[in-house]
C-alpha cells in the first residue's frame, strides 16, 4: 500500500568504489529470507553516524558508538571502521548484558573472518524488541555474507535490512563537483515506530569521496537533521535508529578537509537530497499508509519553534486518522499547533492552508473557505499542509502519512 513509490531499477543502482555488500539468509527469525548483511569498505574510508535518543538503546548501538569513538580518538592511521554487520528479525534491544554480549560476539567473529579489529566493526540490529539475539545464527551466516560481497549488490543490501517493510528502499546519484564525477548510493529501511530524532529506522549511505573524519562526522548530524529527524508516521522513537555515513575516498576530488570549502557545500548539498529521498521512502511505505504529507510550517522566529508545530501536527493520531477517511475536520490541525508548546503563539495572525486552499485566515475560518474545496484536496494521495504563524522569517518541514485501519492490522500480527 506504498504511497507513489517510485519504481527502483536495480541496475540504475550505482556501485561505490571501495565499498561491497554481501547478504546471507541465517534464518534469525524466518526461513528463506536476506537477514544478514555484510557492508565492507576499505583503508582508505572514513565512517560517521548518529543514532537513537532512546534511552533504551540496543547493544548494538552502544557498541557503536564505542567503536566509533574508539576511531575518533586514535585518528585514521589504518585502524578506521572497514566493515558493517546487519541483521534483521531481532533488535537485540532491551536484552541486558547477554545482549551486550552478543552484539561483541559479531563484532569479534566479523573481525576474525575478515582480518580485521573488533574495534572496526559497527553492528546493527532490527526487528523484535526483548527476544534474546540468535547468535549462533548470525555467525553461521557471516562467512556466506562476506563470500556473497560485491560492489554492485545495493538491491539485494536493501532487501536484507527490512522488518515490516513492503518495498526495498534504495538511491543513487552521480553530481560533478568540480569537474569530477561523484557517486551517491544509499539504503534504507523503516515503517513503523517512526518519529523524528531518529526513527526505527536504519540507513547507510556511500560517496566516493574523499571526507576528513571530523568534517564527516559534522556532515552526518547536518544531513540527519535535515532528513531523517524531519520524517513521523506514529510518534514512537525505537530503540535501534541508526543513519551512517560512508566516505569511501576513492573518487580523484581533492581531499575535503574543511567545511568552508564550495566542496564541501556542493557533496553536503548532494547527501542531504539523497538522504531526504531516503527517509521519505520511509514515510511513503508507512504501515498502511495511503496518503503522503508535507507539513510546512513558515512565520516562525526559529526553526526550532517551526519543528516543535510540525511535529505536533504530524505526530497528531486525530489529525491522521482525519487524512485517512478524506475527512476535512481541520480544527484538528488547529487544535495541534495550540497544544504544540509554544506558549505565547498569537493565534490571530495564524494561517493554515491545504495546498493552495486557504482554510484559516488570522486564527479564524476563512470566509470564503467552502468544504468541498478542503475535501478535494484530502483526496489526493500528496498533501501539503502549510501553516503561517507570522513571528518571523524562519521554518521548517516535516514529512508524514495518515494512519489507517491496517497500522492496526499489521502492528497486532507483527510478532506471529
């Protein structure tokens, strides 16, 4: 029930130089299913991430964060990241120290099997929250990941990262920075437990050039607060979230040592469009979703206050159960952007308009506003929610759906 998803070729799927995939079925949860995957990069790459605020985070995410530390400290010297290891079918999440022990055990037996530190493996986890990991599952299929590795293997990556998933999610773009040919491919995964500040979600995306691990580790939390931080479908901040970056650096662009460089703000430009495409698949392959929406919050005095309105709206169950049914009772959207928190809003000069409908105007109905214009709009299956506070000159975006009867469905059998 995917909202406008684009068709995804899997030839028009760019391989990364210096980075190659591999995916295993290891049968963590089910038979016949891409459960593990293996994504290894050379010397010569730098890697970043963020993760989850959940305070409740997986193993995984702790060891991440550990050994990304670990490479921020010790400088590149050859001892950066060089391989990632994903499972899908359990989170590894709320499983205290055996958990703990487990996301190492991969860690170790990845590095063994490749000739590697522990400290260079990142590990992720998605799926089931409070099941024990099946470890010996997972080493079992890492050798035929490592053996299935190949620079061209982005489809087959995205379909080994999904959970609830209908639809594999996958981008890729070439750019010229000056005068040399760039490459962009990422993948991601998520449809449910989705709010910003990370999502259940997970993302890898690869470029080819050449990033210093400072400055990729500044660009990875700008594109996620532009992207991933900007996507709800249920309000609900998993344990596992986890977007990486991938500079491989074997493109001919000098070095990108700065972020005053128009290098830089050309690739910052290009991963932050590849990354928004990403988290919006998510969003479009929402659990029973069948409506995308653009919430556009303008007039504010800062982007924070504009968020903090959208996401009020956006996280709104009345507000999406109201999209879903076409169902033009918009004081709901009214009523959001009033309980939103920021408490000396001046409703008077508030506008609100579905598309180019103008429902609202300074606080009130719209005299000329007619229902059936509002019901047309929300039959569309793309809607721009757009709200004008008049505070001041900046905004924000967030990018949502409605939630239907089968979110219900589908989150009740997510276990059988």
């Amino acid at each position: 029930m995917a909202v406008n998803f684009p068709s995804i070729d899997p030839a028009q799927l760019h391989p990364v130089a210096g980075v190659t995939l591999g995916w295993a079925e290891a049968h963590i949860r089910k038979p016949n299913r891409k459960d593990v995957l293996v994504i290894s990069v050379e010397e010569s790459a730098s890697v970043a991430g963020v993760f989850t605020l959940n305070r409740f985070c997986a193993a995984p995410v702790t060891v991440c964060r550990e050994h990304l530390a670990k490479v921020r400290d010790a400088g590149q010297g050859g001892k950066g990241i060089r391989a990632l290891v994903i499972n899908t079918g359990n989170a590894n999440a709320g499983t205290g120290e055996p958990g703990m022990k487990h996301a190492l055990e991969t860690c170790d037996e990845l590095a063994r099997l490749a000739g590697i530190e522990p400290s260079q493996v990142l590990p992720f986890s998605t799926g089931v929250i409070l099941e024990p990991l099946p470890i010996d599952r997972l080493k079992a299929g890492l050798p035929a990941a490592l053996a299935n590795r190949k620079e061209a293997n982005w489809y087959d990556a995205a379909q080994a990262i999904m959970t609830t998933d209908t639809l594999p999610k996958a981008v890729s773009r070439q750019i010229n920075i000056e005068g040399h040919t760039i490459t962009f491919t990422g993948i991601s995964k998520g449809a449910g437990m989705i709010k910003p500040n990370m999502a259940t979600m997970l993302g890898f995306l690869a470029f080819d050039a050449n990033v210093a691990q400072p400055v990729l580790d500044e660009l990875v939390k700008y594109v996620a607060d532009r992207s991933f931080n900007c996507i709800t479908i249920d309000g609900d901040t998993s344990t596992n979230d986890s977007f990486i970056l991938i500079a491989s650096g074997k493109s001919s662009l000098p070095a990108i040592t700065s972020t005053d460089s128009p290098a830089y703000v050309a690739l910052r430009d290009a991963v932050t469009e590849v990354a928004q495409t990403l988290s919006q698949l998510i969003v479009r392959d929402g659990e029973g979703a069948t409506k995308f929406m653009t919430i556009q919050v303008e007039g504010a005095r800062d982007v924070a206050e504009a968020r903090q309105i959208a996401y009020a709206i956006g996280h709104s169950p009345l507000v999406k159960t109201a999209f879903y049914a076409s169902d033009p009772n918009l004081g709901r959207i009214l009523a959001a952007i009033g309980y939103a928190g920021v408490t000396d809003l001046d409703v008077g000069k508030i506008d609100l308009y579905l598309d180019d409908v103008l429902v609202a105007k300074a606080g009130g109905r719209n005299p000329e506003y007619k229902e059936e214009d509002g019901q047309r709009v929300m039959k569309k299956s793309e809607i721009l929610i757009r709200v004008v506070l008049g505070r001041g000159n900046a905004e924000a975006t967030v990018w949502t759906c409605d939630l239907s009867h089968d979110y219900v469905s589908i989150n009740a059998d997510y276990r059988s």
